[in-house]
C-alpha cells in the first residue's frame, strides 16, 4: 500500500538520520553534521556525511543521498514497504492497514489541511477589513506589523457566530469538515454550529513542512474568559507534540548551532524580530516529553528562556525535572532569565533587540539552576535543614540515565555544598584543601587576569550600608514591613497570600511571623470585619509568644508609614506590592551572585569575573530604588 505522508513524516521526525546510519557507519562529530567512511565505496578519507536537521545523508563518494528509508534501501537492499515497516517499529509508530477506511482517513486528512488554509485566507482578509481596525491597532502597539505579520500570517476572526462558517461554506467546505478541524463548535443540544474564533487575533500554526494544522487566538475583549485560545485537539493537531514556530526555525537553528524555547507565541515573534529566528514555543502548557525530544533532536543544548519572575522560575523548574532522565554527554538544557520579570516581548519593545540579544547571549547552564532550585526551597541554617538540603540534590541527580554524567554531576554538587557550607571563618582563612575564593592563588601561580593580579571583590560603602548586606540577625527594613503591613492591613494577606508565601526572607524572625500570620489568616479566614481580623491576628500572635517579635519589626520599619496601621488600605497594598517586586528581584539577583561567584570560586577564569563585576554593579543599581 501507499503510505500517507504523515506517516512517514512522523516516523523521520523521531528517528535522527545519524542514529539509523550510525548501526551500520562509524560516524564521528564535525561540527554539526557527521562524517564518515562510506558504506558504498572502500575509501580512506570520510566523505559521507549525516544532517539531522536536513534528515538527510550524503555519500560524495557514490553520488547517492537520501533519508533513512533509502539509506535502509541501499544498504541493507530492502524494499521501500520493509523499510518504512522496520523504521516504524523503532519510531514506535503504528502503521494503517490497506483498508478503504485507511484511505478515507487519509482524504479527510487532506480536507482539514485545506480547510485550514482557507481559514488564515479568512483571517488575513479580516484584518485588512474594516471590522479589523481594533486587532490592527493591537499589533501596532506590539510592533507586528507589516513584513513581520505577513510572514507570521497574522489575522483577525471577527465578533461574528458565522463568519468564518459562511465563507468557507462559501467554498463548498462541508460543515462536518470544519467541526473536526476544530474552526467551529457544535454543541449537542444546539444543532446549529458558530465559530470557534471570536473577536481574537489570530496566530495560524504549521506542522514541520508548514502546512497550517491548528490556531492560537489572543483575546482583544478585557472580559474574555479566556486570554489564548488554541484550537482544540484534532486528526492533524495534537498540542503536545507540536511547536510554534518549529517549521521556520530548524534551519536558522542548524546554521547559529541551537535552538531557543521561549513561552509563547508573541514571545516567539519577539526574538525573530531581534534578529534570533531560531525559536520555537510550546503552546500555551509547559513542555512535554515528545516537544523535548523534538527540541533535543534539532539542537542538543537549547536555550530555554523564561521571565525572571517566581512563575518564569517555576516552569524552568518543571522543565529541569523533565530533562533530568534524558541529558548526556553533549544533550542538556541551557536557561536564560530575563530581568524585571520581564518576558521577551517586554524587554524588545522597552529596551531593543540589542538588549534583548545580550540578555540571552550568557545562558546558564542546567547544574547551576538545579543547585539553586534546591538551596533556595528552605532554611540552611542547622544540619538538619542542610542534609535535608543534600538528600534533595542527590536525588535529583540520581534522575540522570547516563552513568559517567551521573558521576560528574555528583562531583560537581558536592563541590557546591562543600563551597556552600563552609564557615565564614574558613572562607576566610582558605586552608589546605578547602575551597577557595575569588582572590585566592589558583595553580600556584596567582589570580591573574589580562592587566594583572585581580584583587579581592569588595562591595562599595552605599552597598555596605543597603538592607541586603545588613546583618542577618536583625531584620532588615524591607522585610519587617513586609510582614508588618500584612499583620496590621489584613487585606493583604487575602490578595496577596501566595505571593507573600513565597517571598524569600534572610530573617529567621521575619520566616517565624510570616508562618504565624498565615496560619492565623488559615484557621479564621478573611470574612467579617476589618478591624476584628486585625485585633484576631494581632492577639493571636501574641499568644504565640511573637509579640517581642512584633516589637522588632515595627522599630526596624518605622520609616516606611505605609506599613503601620491607621492609614488607608489602597496605599498599603499598593506599597506592599511594590516592596514585594523590589525585594524578590534583589532575591534573585543575589542568587545570581551567589551562583557566579562560587563558580568563580571555583573555576576562575575572565569571562566569569567579568559577569560577576557585572552582577554586584547590577545589584548597587537597585540600591537606587530604596
């Protein structure tokens, strides 16, 4: 039987050319192809090679090329049927029986595709039309306009129950072609199907050979349940193997050598128009197994890049979780965070494409974020806490498939932790066969960088006196109204309960009443009245024996009024939120800096004193906003 293209597409897609050559050519790494001694041809010097992301081979020596199907032809002498048979078990893809049924499916298949390119003819048109004026006005505020939204085939579905159903109607498209391509609903108690797409930008994604299979439609109404919508699951759309983008960015990847991964679609559009067309983005839903090893098979070590907020944090998390079975020598994840939580868009429109190319230019590596995400889940303060921290780590790394990277990696945490626990006096006093700092000799010959001797890092006097680099066993003023506003404005707490959780506070008295408050504001709730739930918590925490604690805070805050009671609540929140942001992006910074300079600590080297330098002239730009 003839086997539809679809077929055979996915069966390449999941088996890399270099991994079905490579069982019969000893292949070697050049560049970002492969070489090797021809199969064909009894030669000395290699001149066969393998590209992945072509899904191609090319024997110079012979004059043959082709993909895996003929390569199992022309070695093994197989026919076409035995090869795509024999692939297909490997790809774990199951192949359709010779049935008229087969052939029914593969024509509708046909027909959704069609029906799709209809649909972006339908939008395009929408947007150039007068009852596109609003969509167009968004896109000249994000910048997608002219050449940009052509070539992202940007339009607009109408507020309209039927536009999009007439027109293609209009085409002789039948109704049930279009439910199933998931253009229109039909409800079973309405027999009478609307549009799916209402009054939405609209964002057409193409397959790997660019054929339009599904849509992502943004929101222009502020009551919109729903900012994005995607089309829903269908015979040519299945979310969680698809990416955005994927169709325009395997060669811009093979050429620079990887591959970006960023968190959606405008996101995607931002770094293409910075000059990085290199990008793809899952839709709408973190990343899944088959999207990461379709990643994984055009660039080995992407990029993925994320805000630099609690949420951007978060999903980089779930990520490393995910790759953690799967990296090996040569394959991992590299991330990028932007700052100010900004997300990609953000910083193009703000700031340019040469901002924006610089803030990716740095990646860090996966260790390095691993190690973090584990130091920063709890106190380190007793050896309790920081074997609990240590059991963590190593569990994570015992995820990793790979023996040999398995082993580096355990080496490498425990460097961390070693570097990590040390007492401030051994940090420093360095002696035999402890860790050693920035400033210390390295090799016995001194830490030289070009222009001579590098003296230790030192932070500058405004720094010294900033609340980050204040003693911990106070409580430093941004932290004290933090939880002082949340125990005397308790509004706060129900707007604002996870974000305050999640705060990352340096004082162990700030740590103990925070956990308090939100334990009172857990059994009592924030029904009623103001001023009851106040005097509740109040007392309540007293009766916890935090009333010395109390006192603390209010002397350690007492020039930021916005904390204390007796003003209005608007003014409370609203400089509650803006210390929260403040302090969890010095968090963040700080981690940062802890992070380079025990890599520093430990590697040395110009590039990473350089970053570091960077990071600390950063972090005294912040002190600005106090």
């Amino acid at each position: 039987m003839r086997y539809p293209p679809s077929i055979l597409e996915d069966i390449k897609s999941r088996l890399p050319v270099s991994s079905v050559v490579g069982r019969r050519v000893k292949l070697l790494k050049a560049g970002r192809e492969w070489k090797g001694l021809s199969p064909f041809n009894a030669e000395r010097s290699p001149s066969f090679f393998v590209n992945d992301q072509k899904q191609a081979w090319f024997d110079f020596s012979s004059g043959r090329n082709g993909d895996i199907f003929t390569f199992l032809m022309e070695a093994e002498g197989l026919s076409f049927m035995e090869a795509v048979e024999r692939l297909a078990g490997e790809a774990g893809v199951s192949l359709p029986v010779a049935t008229p049924e087969a052939e029914v499916r593969e024509k509708k298949r046909v027909g959704l595709q069609d029906a799709m390119a209809l649909a972006v003819t339908y939008f395009r048109q929408e947007l150039k039309g007068p009852k596109g004026r609003e969509a167009r006005d968004y896109l000249v505020s994000r910048g997608l306009v002219g050449e940009v939204a052509e070539r992202f085939g940007l339009g607009y579905a109408p507020n309209d129950r039927h536009g999009l159903r007439d027109y293609l109607a209009g085409k002789d498209v039948p109704v049930e072609v279009m439910v199933e391509a998931g253009l229109l609903i039909q409800l079973d108690d309405n027999p009478v199907a609307y549009d799916r797409f209402r009054d939405r930008v609209m964002f057409p994604i193409a397959d790997v050979k660019g054929r339009v299979i599904a849509f992502g439609g943004r929101a222009l109404s502020k009551d919109a349940q729903a900012k994005y919508l995607n089309s829903p699951e269908t015979p040519i759309f299945h979310k969680g193997s698809t990416l955005y983008n994927l169709n325009r960015a395997r060669k811009p990847a093979h050429d620079a050598g990887t591959l970006f991964v960023v968190e959606g679609y405008v996101d995607a559009i931002a770094l293409d128009r910075a000059g990085l067309a290199n990008v793809v983005a899952p839709l709408g839903t973190a990343l899944t197994e088959e999207q990461l090893a379709m990643i994984w098979r055009i660039a080995p070590e992407p990029i993925l890049c994320f805000d630099g907020d609690k949420a951007g944090l978060r999903a980089a998390y779930r990520a490393i979780d995910l790759a953690l079975p799967g990296i090996g020598p040569g394959k991992t994840l590299r991330f990028a965070f932007l700052p100010g939580g900004q997300d990609p868009d953000d910083m193009l429109r703000s700031q340019g494409a040469e901002a924006l190319r610089a803030a990716l230019d740095k990646p860090r590596p996966l260790v390095d974020v691993l190690f973090e995400r584990e130091i920063e889940r709890s106190p380190l303060e007793t050896p309790e806490q920081r074997a609990d921290c240590e059991k963590r780590i190593f569990v994570a790394v015992a995820q990793i498939a790979d023996e040999d990277l398995k082993r580096h990696y355990r080496q490498a945490m425990r460097d961390r932790l070693q570097a990590l626990f040390q007492s401030p006096q051994r940090r420093e006093q360095p002696g035999r066969g402890q860790a050693r700092g920035p400033s210390d000799v390295r090799g016995g010959r001194g830490n030289f960088q070009k222009g001579g001797y590098v003296p230790p890092l030192a932070a500058s006097e405004r720094l010294k006196r900033s609340a980050l680099l204040r003693p911990a066993a106070g409580v430093t003023p941004r932290e004290a109204a933090l939880v002082l506003a949340a125990i005397h404005h308790p509004g706060i707490l129900e707007a604002e309960a996870e974000t305050f959780a999640e705060l990352i506070f340096d004082s162990a008295i700030a740590r103990r009443l925070r956990a308090a408050l939100l334990d009172c504001a857990a059994e009592s709730g924030f029904g009623g009245d103001a001023k009851a739930n106040l005097a509740g918590f109040a007392d309540n925490l007293a009766r916890r024996g935090l009333g010395d604690a109390i006192r603390m805070i209010e002397d350690s805050a007492r020039i930021e009024t916005w904390a204390h009671p007796g003003g209005e609540f608007d003014r409370a929140l609203a400089g509650w939120r803006e210390a929260a942001l403040l302090h969890a992006r010095q968090s963040f910074l700080n981690t940062e800096i802890d992070s380079v300079s025990l890599d520093f600590a430990v590697n040395g080297g110009e590039e990473r004193f350089e970053r570091l330098k960077a990071l600390l002239q950063r972090r005294e730009a912040l002190l600005e906003q106090e």
